[in-house]
C-alpha cells in the first residue's frame, strides 16, 4: 500500500499505471472517503485505486489531482466501482471525468434477483469475509490517517478487486459480460432526463418549475439539493394536490425549507395532470406476475429487465422500450408479447405456483 502525498509517489503511481496499461484487459478499482461538514458540496479526502498488483491511497489535500485525468478518462482502462454515482459525481467536481465504468452493484443485478447489494453483502457473498463500516464516516480530513483508517481504505478497493474477477467470471459463464455495455452510463448521467422519462408529457413543465424552485431554495440556504428526492418529486407530479397538502399537513415535516418547497408545489398543483390507474390494471398485473416468473428463471433483478412504467407503456401500445430489444426481449419480452397476443396464459399447477401454458 502506497499513500501518495508528494510528487514522488506521484511518479511512482505513474511509472507503475504505464506499464500496467500494456497488460491485457487491465482494470483498477475505485472509492473515495469524504466529509460534508456545513457545506453543500463535499469535501474529498482520499481517493483509494488499486491495480492487480498494488494498492494506492491518493491524498486530494496535499498534490494536484490532475495526473488522474489521464487514466480516469482512458477508454480501455476499466474503472471499478461499487454503488458508483456519489463516487463519480464526486471525482466529476474535482475536475475528473471517467470513462468505461463498470459497477459491480449494477452488474450483480445480471446475477441475482436482489436490488441494489450493498458492498458488505457482495463481499460475504464472493469472499465469504465480513467487513465493517465503522470508518466509512470518521474524520477523513485529519492528517495523519490512523492506521485503522488506512487499513479500512485498503480494503474497500482490495476486495473489491477479488470481487470484479469472480462476477466477471460467472458473467463470461453465462455470456452475459456484454449485456449492459451500452447502459452501464445510465444511473450516472448528471441531468434529469431519468426522471422527465418516469412521468406524464403533460407534466414535464411541472416537473422543470419544481427543479428550478429545489435548485433555488438550496442556493439561498447553501446547502444540498438532496433536501428534496428526486423520488418525492416524481411523487408530486404523478399524485397532485391531494398528496401535496397531506404532506403539508404531516407533523414528521418540520424543516422550513421543506415546507417553503411544498407550499410551491401546492402553488402549481392545478397544473398537474393525474391519469387513470385502473385503465389496464388485469394487463398490467398479469405481466408483473411474467416478470416475476422470468426474473426467477433466469435469477437476474426484475427491475432491471423492466420497470412498472415500462410495463404500463408496452400495454398502452409504446414498443419504443427496452424489453423488446436485446437480451431483455429474449429473457421476457417475446414471452410478454405472446401474453398480450393471448397465445401463451398464466396459470397454477399442482404445488400452486404460477406457471406459463402454451393456448
């Protein structure tokens, strides 16, 4: 383990990472320590990388981040990272921008039908090791770092190293290495058009006055626009009024600033268009229950083959969504088609679990 803080493990870093760049199919792996006291941007402490061979701790409070760049942004170099979003959207503020990511928490979804792993999980899971959070939130911007704190550094990128070669042989095995090559980018633009995709046209300019009223009231405060989710905006502009003033009226909502944003959203409720759940609600369950047989059959996470909204839109006669293309069409979207085409049907057998039945 190396602990960069001078230009001299600087080119020392370097000298290794060239000659390591010749190897085949190189990777690295990634993490970063942080800390967000009384401010709205966090403050990076530690960038932890580790090639096959050798381990980096890399101090941002004491050399210029810049001889990152190079390989941050090198196209085939891998950049491994578990639950990558808070890292990258860290580094991309310190000036680094990364190319070919691969998130082995993405990744394990092609795995399993389990949802967001967390990192202790996947490490128990592929190394039969426990591991402990208790340094995640220490003072990182002390220096000297203990030892237990350097030790914990380590760790994160070592297993995670071990962990990359065990997923990536049994995606090989299944020859699912390739299947999210032209998505794995996705859960990390740094726009909104995830969440524009998730609600009614008609209330995109909703959607854009309460981004810009967030946006604001978190630059007046000088804090975070985390205050508000993502997810309760999406909230507002699928439930309207009714579920704007219930939120007003919760005794669990104290913060002014959360309470200046709802009684904005009220503001703009009338705007907001509701559209009638119920319309294909037989069509919709039934694919669920699909979804629910395939995601066992093939052990990959449901939502990553198909989201409720993408169910909702293939019954609503949209073919423009991506279980009808590549591995998700083999994996559920033809058996999806041939339910709605009423050749294939749903039904139980003897032990009553639901089963599919050629018509």
């Amino acid at each position: 383990m190396i602990f960069v803080n001078s230009d001299e493990q600087i080119a020392e870093f370097e000298s290794h990472m060239q000659q390591y760049l010749q190897t085949r199919e190189s990777f690295i792996t990634v993490d970063t320590e942080f800390i967000r006291e009384n401010s709205a941007t966090p403050v990076l402490c530690l960038i932890q990388i580790a090639t096959q061979q050798k381990i980096y701790l890399i101090d941002p409070l004491a050399v210029s981040l810049k001889f990152l760049d190079k390989y941050f942004s090198n196209s085939t170099l891998i950049k491994v990272f578990h639950s990558a979003q808070q890292d990258i959207e860290l580094l991309s503020l310190n000036g680094l921008n990364l190319n070919r990511i691969y998130d082995t928490q993405l990744y394990e979804m092609l795995l399993s039908t389990t949802e967001n792993i967390s990192y202790q999980a996947i490490v128990a899971h592929y190394l039969n090791k426990k591991i402990y959070k208790d340094y995640g939130l220490s003072k990182w911007a002390q220096r000297p770092l203990s030892h237990q704190q350097l030790k914990y550094a380590k760790n994160d990128v070592s297993y995670l190293r071990d962990v990359f070669i065990k997923q990536q042989h049994l995606l090989k095995t299944l020859k699912r290495d390739h299947w999210l090559d032209n998505e794995a980018f996705i859960p990390y633009e740094n726009d909104n058009s995830s969440l524009e995709k998730s609600i009614n046209e008609e209330n995109l300019p909703v959607l854009h006055s309460l981004l810009n009223q967030r946006k604001q009231i978190a630059e007046r405060l000088q804090t975070s626009e985390n205050f508000i989710s993502d997810d309760l905006i999406k909230a507002i502009c699928k439930k309207g009024t009714e579920f704007i003033h219930t939120l007003l009226h919760s005794r669990n909502i104290k913060e002014r600033a959360v309470k200046d944003f709802l009684k904005f959203a009220d503001g703009i409720s009338d705007s907001i268009v509701i559209k009638n759940k119920f319309g294909h609600t037989t069509e919709i369950n039934l694919l669920k229950a699909l979804l629910s047989l395939k995601s066992e059959e093939f052990q990959i996470c449901p939502s990553l083959i198909a989201t409720s909204s993408d169910l909702t839109a293939f019954v609503d006669g949209i073919r423009s969504i991506k279980f009808l293309n590549g591995w998700r069409f083999s994996v559920f979207g033809n058996a999806a088609v041939d339910l709605l085409n009423g050749n294939i049907k749903l039904g139980y057998d003897r032990d009553k679990k639901v089963r599919i039945y050629e018509k």
